[in-house]
C-alpha cells in the first residue's frame, strides 16, 4: 500500500509539473496584459444584497438554460478576473447597511449605519467621483432603483441620514456631473418636492438634458450631460418588466443604461468613472422573492457583460465587480427533485411582489391556485395551502413586515410555500456579515489582493488611476 501510494503521489507530481505551469502562464499573460498600467476608466459594478448563493443560482439558471456562464463566474472560469473576498463590516455593526457600504468604498472611511460619508466624529469625507470628477475625468451613476439611493449617493455625496432623499437629489444639482441613469423622479419633481423646487429645471437650465423614457435617453446626445429617471421611485423588477411592452418601452435594462452611460463619457481624453448598480438585488432578497433575485441577478450580469466587452475592446479600463453585503443568504437545498424544481424558474413570469399584489381578500380559493401556477411555472399549490395564504388577506393587522414591505404583503409565508417547489431556501429577510465576492478586470487589478478591508477600495481606485487628491 504504501509502495501504490508512493507511486500515485510520484504520477500526480509529474502530471502537476505538465499541467500547472499552463495556468501559471495563464495568470502570468493575464497579469502582463495590464501590470503598470494606468486605468484611464474605471466602471464599479455592484450587485446590492448579493450573497454568494445569488451569483451561484444566476450562473446555475443561465448554465442550465441556455448552456453557458454567467458572464461573472465567466470571468472565473477563464482565468480573466483578479478575485478576492472583502469585509464590509461599518463603523457601527459587523452587518453593514448600503449607504455605509457605498461610504467606506466612496469615503475610504467606515461610518455609521444609515450614513453617507460622514465619520463617527462628524467629519464629512469627500466622495470618490468628487475627487475623480477635480482630477478631470467625467463621472456618472447607473442604478435600478432611486439615483439618490444609498448605494450611488455613497460615491456621490454625504448626508446625516441615508433618508433624506430631497436633501440628497438638490446636492446632486450642485455636482455637475456627467450622466446619471436610474429611477427616484419624484425627488425631482416639484409636485412631490417639500420645498416644491423644479429640480427638472434646474438641471435643465445648467444644460443637461433630462430623460424620462427609454427612447429619450437613447437619442440623447452625447455632447451634453444627462440625466435619465425612468420611474418615480425604483424600476421595476426585470421578471415584470419583461411581461409588458409599455414597461418595456419606457424602462430601459440595467444593460441599456451602462451602455448608455458608457457611451456618454467614453471619448472623454482624461477618462470617467462610473458606478453601475444592480440595486432591486437587495430589495427582492428582502422579500424571499426568488424570481425576481434571480432576473435582477441576471440582468445585473448582462450589464457585466457590456463593462467587460468595452474593457477588452478599450484596454484602459478597470472593472471592479462586488457587492456590498449579503442578504438572506438564498440557495439550493439537497434533495431528489432540486434540478427539476430549481428548472420551475425558467417559466416564472412575475415576482412574488406582483404576484401576491394581485391577490384579493375575496378570491376563490380556486383563483388563487391558478393564479401562482399560472405565474409560477405551474407551482401546484394544495388547497390548504391557498387557504392559508388568502387567510393573510383576511386579517385586520397584516403582521408581515420589512425594509421594502411598504404594503405588508405575506412575502414570508409564500417564500416558505415556494420552498418546496423551487428548493430555494433563506436564512431571513434581511441583511448577513458575509464577506462579499470581489472581481477586478483591466489596469491595476494585478495589484488585487486576496482579502482586502472595504476602505481600502477607495485609495486602490485613485491609486489604479494615478489620481492623488
């Protein structure tokens, strides 16, 4: 035994020494391909609330359907990204919240949950597209939910509160910067606006043009500065965009509008910096929403995949790809029936959110059942089941609530009747500590190293960039 096992190790050895030094040269290329270079361009991407799960299910779905990677893991898989963990830990908690994520990457300083760029001891701390944008180089924003939400508004400015959102969108007046795609209007709109200002006209008069529909922002010019809010709060959910053509036509995807916004600042000489979103990420994993998570997931995806294919066609571009914390932690559970149950996401049509909205306290028992097949890829609920579900309806006091549960709809309980449909399990409805995944693709993502602290992202970006502010 010991003489065969002598022997396995002696062929493994040889086989290592054939092997290994392809990969070696394969990291080596890779890391020649861009070692002292300067980003000119830097595109942030950042998947809001996605645990590692997310990006696994995503890259699953697209493997099982249609045969091929995500365009992440893709990265992975080909030996073309840097990759690292990140702790994402705040000033405040261990579980950090999106605006003091977006802080300790915008600010390079940990602060408080709930806040934006301002330290523990009041300090305020200058914003990274703020320096980017004194350094010369245009910067913009690119979100699927409000453009004054915490994520972007981390890179953008500071605030006391994350939730002073009309304080937020006036400062955003104040910036000038290049091109801002997302949704939040109403912060805009004099209509909605407790001070009643025209915030429309505001930008207007300081020569941007404002979109409000796909259409309007694709024949924007790019000669001009833009901002494009598609919806009075956050874009809806790609599963349900996807199943109305005047959503389709009004809305664009979070692929549309990195594009668009890329094509907005690319012929800068000096360069840009932009930071593209993925933020209904987080809000369906608030809701145990298992379609939505995974179309929004996906849809984040194809805008990787048009950072990464400007960035090989470029080659001055960093892309960074991550997220800022988990989020309910969602995954595969073993079982006999997980590929065929997990496959019932393929023929989901519409989120949990749109589903159970559509739901009345009167309808039959019979309607509701045919109501979540019909939307949940024949998702056969038993009577009782339904019963249960319409009981919800019923109450006085609707007991379900959550961070983006403004109308207290049963998203628990039906994310807990799904589980055995789609074998998707969640550890809650809210945010984890995990450490979040880390990609880095173009000039300076050699300099990526295996573990690396939030705040640290800040100066490694103006150092990628050669920018000292």
């Amino acid at each position: 035994m010991e003489r065969r096992s002598f022997f396995k190790r002696g062929a493994l050895a040889a086989l290592g020494g054939l092997v290994l030094p392809q990969f070696d040269l394969q990291a080596q290329t890779l890391g020649e391909a861009h070692k002292n270079k300067r980003a000119k361009n830097i595109i942030f991407m950042v998947s809001d609330g996605m645990s590692f799960g997310t990006l696994v299910m995503a890259d699953l779905y697209l493997k099982r359907k249609f045969g091929r990677p995500s365009a992440w893991m893709g990265l992975y898989e080909n030996n073309l990204a840097q990759r690292a963990v990140m702790d994402m830990a705040s000033a405040s908690s261990v579980v950090t919240d999106s605006s003091a994520a977006s802080s300790s990457w915008g600010g390079g300083v940990r602060v408080n949950n709930g806040s934006l760029n301002i330290s523990p001891n009041g300090k305020e701390n200058m914003p990274i597209l703020q320096k980017f944008k004194k350094a010369g180089k245009k910067v913009g924003c690119v979100t699927t939910v409000m453009i004054n939400h915490a994520t972007p508004a981390g890179f953008c400015t500071w605030s006391k509160s994350r939730n002073a959102m009309d304080e937020i969108a006036l400062n955003y007046t104040e910036l000038g910067f290049d091109v801002m795609l997302g949704g939040g209007s109403k912060y805009f709109d004099p209509n909605h606006r407790k001070d009643k200002k025209d915030l429309f006209e505001t930008l207007k008069k300081k020569g941007y043009t404002v979109a409000r529909t796909r259409a309007e922002m694709e024949k924007a010019p790019t000669n001009k500065p833009l901002y494009g809010l598609f919806a009075e709060e956050a874009l809806l959910y790609s599963i349900d965009r996807e199943q109305s053509s005047e959503d389709k036509a009004k809305m664009p995807t979070i692929a549309e509008m990195t594009a668009k916004a890329i094509e907005q600042v690319k012929n800068h000489p000096k360069g840009f910096v932009i930071q593209v979103e993925g933020g209904k990420v987080d809000w369906a994993a608030h809701g145990n929403d298992i379609g939505a998570l995974l179309y929004d997931q996906v849809a984040f995806d194809e805008a990787v995949k048009v950072a990464i294919d400007f960035a090989k066609a470029d080659g001055n571009t960093l892309v960074v790809i991550t997220s800022d914390h988990g989020n309910a932690n969602p995954g595969l559970i073993y079982g006999k029936t997980c590929n065929d149950n997990f496959d019932r996401l393929q023929n989901f049509t519409h989120s949990n959110d749109w589903i159970l909205q559509n739901i009345n306290p009167n309808d039959s028992v019979a309607k509701v059942r045919e109501h979540i097949a019909q939307h949940c890829g024949g998702m056969n609920l038993t009577e009782e089941q339904a019963k249960e579900l319409l009981a919800y309806y019923s109450k006085a006091e609707r007991s379900e609530e959550g961070l983006y549960n403004y109308k207290h709809l049963p998203y628990r309980l039906f994310a807990e009747l799904q589980k055995a449909h789609t074998s998707v399990g969640w550890i809650s409805m809210d945010h984890s500590s995990d450490y979040t995944e880390l990609a880095m693709y173009g000039p300076g993502s050699e300099k990526l190293k295996p573990f690396m602290r939030n705040t640290d992202i800040h100066n490694f970006l103006l150092s990628a960039a050669e920018v000292s502010i």
